[in-house]
C-alpha cells in the first residue's frame, strides 16, 4: 500500500494493486485532472465517486473502456440525483499522450470529489 499526503491536490491518496482511493480533491473554477491511468495498464476502469460543496451533493459511478490499437474511449455515467445542485460540475474522460484522464470542468464554485477506481 502506498500513501502519498500533502502533494498540490490531493489530501491523502491510497494505492492498493491499481485500485486508488482519493480523499478530498479540492476543485475550482476550471479543469482538474483527478486521475491518470496508462493506457497499458489495463482495458477498462470504473471510478466510483462523490461530489460536494455547501450548496450539493451527488454520487456516481463513471465506467470507461478504451483501445490502444485505435487510441479511442468510450465512457458512460450514472449517479444519484442530486441533494441541492450540482450542475456546475461535469466529470469527463479522454486520452492524452497514452493516458487515460480522469477529468472535472468546474464552471462555478469551491467542491471536493472523492474517487475510487478500479482498473479492468
């Protein structure tokens, strides 16, 4: 197991294999990168998360699949309706340089996300 605490933006982060925990990434107003994965590591992941501010709150699972021969991902999305609002945060997830990224575009506000994942 790996601890890693106190870097730029993440609090506290547990590496189990290639399972992660991430506790309390603080974001604002922009893009974040959450997390990334090389795209050797594995075909698929599936990021359990949470969403929080003082004004919402939401819960979701992202699943993703990709390929390295065409370079292309597929990813879907579901999660609990939110308690209060949390529109102005939109989670995405692309390939860049041989990595799978785990993205937030933030257009309003201070939240914190919390990940866990799973590499298939």
């Amino acid at each position: 197991m790996t601890i890693q605490r106190n870097s730029s933006n993440i609090n506290k982060t547990f590496i189990i294999g290639d399972n992660i925990v991430a506790d309390e990434i603080p974001v604002v107003v922009g893009q974040t990168i959450l997390d990334t994965i090389p795209n050797n590591d594995g075909d698929g992941v599936i990021w359990n998360y949470m969403i929080k501010s003082s004004i919402g709150l939401r819960v979701g699972t992202i699943t993703g699949v990709w390929s390295i021969s065409t370079n292309s991902i597929e990813y879907y999305e579901t999660s609990t309706n939110d308690i209060g609002n949390t529109e102005m945060v939109e989670l995405t997830v692309d390939i860049l340089d041989d990595n799978i990224r785990l993205l937030s575009v933030v257009n309003s506000g201070e939240w914190i996300i919390r990940i866990k994942r799973t590499i298939l």
